[in-house]
C-alpha cells in the first residue's frame, strides 16, 4: 500500500491590506529507507537500512532465532551493523542477539543498562567485551547518530526500572515525513508518563509494545500516536493469547491497518520520506489465538512453574519409578536446557528443579544453576523424555 504525506497546502497571508496567496514547501522524496520487521516467533527483531547505506539491529529474538536473524541480514546484503539495540534484557529480545554477535561485525551496542542475572544477559555482555564493541547506555531524550537525513530519538529508557519491560529503550526514527515508534515491551506506566511529559510520540507506523498484549498500547496512548499502520510482532499460536482483543480493538478504533508478523512472515516497509510501502495484506488475526496441550494424566509431567521464585515442581503420575537420566527441562523463552542426571522418581512423588541464588541440591530439590533462568513476565517450561518427546508443557 502506498500513502502520501506530504500534501500541498495554500496558506493565506495578509500584508499591509493586500491578500497574497503563497504555497508551503512539500517534502522533497529522498533516498529510500526500509524497516524490516523480521519474522522471529514470539520476539522481535527489527532492521533498518537508512537512506545512507547504515544499518540498525534491534533485538534478535529467542535464541533459537538467532539464525533466522543472521541469515536475513546476510539476503540483505548486511556484512556489519552500525548500531544493535537490545531494547531490554527479556530472552525474546536478546537471546538472538548472541549469534548476531558471533557472526556480524558491530560497530556499537546500545544496552538498556537494566542489569540482569540469566546466562543469556551474561554472554552477550561477554561476547560485546571480548570483541571490544563500544557499548553504551542511553537516556531518554539522546539521538542515534544514524544518518543526517534520519531522526533516531531516544524517547524512553530507565536502567533503574523495577521491571524488564518498563526498563525498554523506545525509539521514534523519522524520515521526512515518515515516522515509526518502535515499543520494545514498555507498558502502560512508560505510556503515560510519555504523554504527561508531553513527549511527541506521533508516528505514521507503529510497533506495538510487548506483542499486542494488553498490558501496553491503551486506548488513549493509541490516540496520541495516531498511527496509520500498526505492526504486531508475534508468535502464531503462542501460549500467551497475543494478541489481545484490547490492543486490536484500540488500534481498530483510531482507523490504523494492522499488519502481524505470525500471519504475514517478514514484514518490509519501505519509505522515501514522502510517501511508504507495505510488502504485505492487512492481519486478518490468523495465529492470533493461544493454543496449550494440557499435560496427560498418569504420566510424569509439570505440576507448577513459580517464575519469581525459580521453582519448577515435576510429579511423577504414573505407577511405576521413572529414572530421569536423559531427560530434559527447557526455559522456552531463553532456550535454556536443564539435563537431569542419573535420579529416580518414586510414583507418586515430587521432585522440585531450582535456579536462581536460593537454588540448592538437596533431598528432593535439585539445583540446576545459581543464575536466573526463567523470564518474570512469561516463560513456558516444558519436560522432554530421554527420547526428546515433549511429554509435558507449562502454562
């Protein structure tokens, strides 16, 4: 789809008692600038190829689509990376960034500062060390040098936040009269004090906060962007029902086309400052719908998952001990696997498989690390058998 910005406009000036009409300037169309919105599950990853030949990476995904993103990058043509941008330290967002890393040279790394304990944070600070890459912090109301052309505004970004999502770097990138808000996970809290602090969050093509979930993108927030185009960077199917009805009701209500990663695959917009284009259809909300296989009775399965605590409690259900050796437990967000060692358990019995600083190896606990695995604001285990089946999912 194409739509023009730059309209011509007659203004009427009065001078010395004589009516004199004169014409604005419109936009001159310039180079083209593309944003990518890069298919990776339930994550995001969004490239921009600025009108001067630089490049923008934010974020990479889960682990598991660091591939995925490096394989795009390289159709593109892109062989170093001026800036990466890890919106906030969530496996969703970071976790592809370690094999952007290994594989793509980058010029600077821009981190939310938010500090976080799970192995994913830890090897990306590793890997961003040992290359020597610049790193740096920002706060709200910087500017990302990445073009003279384009505007890259810091408008939100607190390291001190309490929370991962409230932590997000958000960035508006104009070009002429096109403009985009990218969201990161930031909520409802960040939405709200950007409009109290009277922070110019307009924008012709939004990214919707945390996936179309209804703890971002309110209505009135959605008022003030005033987008002509939404994306909604999900995963089809996913376990946490995005996105929300609130969210594509909001963004429905002020007239804005929606367009879903989960239904449309890579999602390219391409801008010469006046006038962009969509490479895909409107979303029709194909893959917007949870779907989770209840674990079956009479089997060893996932019988609770406490996040904060760092707790995951395994029952065995069956009739008979079950030996674990072989077995697995995976993180799903981060992509994080626990291999059981040689331990039976009884019929009918629990055993409990413990991470963070209070994780310990005793009785019937089992310590897997002393780092953060799971993500606070969503995180599926699942428990494989020795046989690799996915015997058991939780939520």
């Amino acid at each position: 789809m194409k739509r023009l910005i730059g309209l011509l406009v007659a203004m009427l000036l009065v001078l010395t008692g004589c009516t004199e009409v004169t014409e604005t300037t419109p936009a001159v169309a310039g180079k083209e600038m593309s944003v990518h919105f890069i298919d990776v599950g339930q994550g995001d990853s969004i490239l921009i190829k600025a009108p001067n030949g630089k490049t923008m990476l934010i974020d990479g995904g889960v682990k598991s689509a660091g591939k995925t993103v490096v394989d795009y990058l390289r159709t593109q043509g892109v062989t170093k990376l001026d800036y990466v941008v890890a919106t906030h330290p969530d496996a969703d967002h970071i976790g592809g960034l370690i094999a952007v890393l290994n594989s793509i040279s980058i010029k600077e790394f821009i981190d939310s500062g938010k500090v976080h304990t799970s192995q994913t944070y830890e090897e990306m600070l590793t890997l961003i060390n040992d290359k020597n890459i610049r790193y740096t912090v920002p706060k709200a109301g910087d500017t990302l040098a990445l073009d003279p052309t384009v505007l890259v505004d810091v408008v939100a970004s607190d390291e001190n936040a309490s929370d991962n999502n409230e932590a997000s770097i958000v960035l508006r990138v104009a070009y002429q009269n096109i403009s985009f808000l990218l969201m990161g996970d930031a909520g409802h809290a960040i939405e709200e004090q950007l409009i109290q602090d009277g922070v110019d969050v307009e924008a012709t093509i939004l990214k919707a906060g945390h996936h179309g979930s209804n703890t971002s993108s309110s209505l009135p927030f959605i008022q003030a962007v005033r987008p002509l185009a939404t994306i909604l960077s999900y995963g089809q199917d996913n376990k946490y029902g995005h996105p929300h009805a609130e969210v594509v009701d909001a963004v429905t209500q002020v007239g804005s086309e929606i367009y879903g990663t989960a239904e449309s695959g890579m999602i390219v917009v391409k801008t010469d400052g006046v006038t962009y284009d969509i490479n895909a259809k409107p979303w029709t909300g194909i893959g917007a719908t949870s779907s989770i296989t209840p674990p079956k009775s009479g089997k060893v399965e996932l019988v609770s998952l406490d996040l904060q605590a760092e707790i995951v409690a395994i029952k065995n259900n069956s009739n008979e001990a079950v030996n674990l050796q072989g077995w697995q437990l995976i993180s799903v967000e981060g992509n994080q696997v626990y291999n059981f060692p040689n331990v039976n358990l009884a019929r009918g019995k629990i055993i409990y498989v413990t991470s963070g600083s209070e994780a310990k190896s005793r009785g019937n606990s089992l310590e897997w690390t002393k780092k953060q695995i799971w993500l606070n604001s969503g995180d599926p285990a699942q428990l494989k058998n020795a046989k690799g089946d996915i015997v058991s999912e939780l939520p």
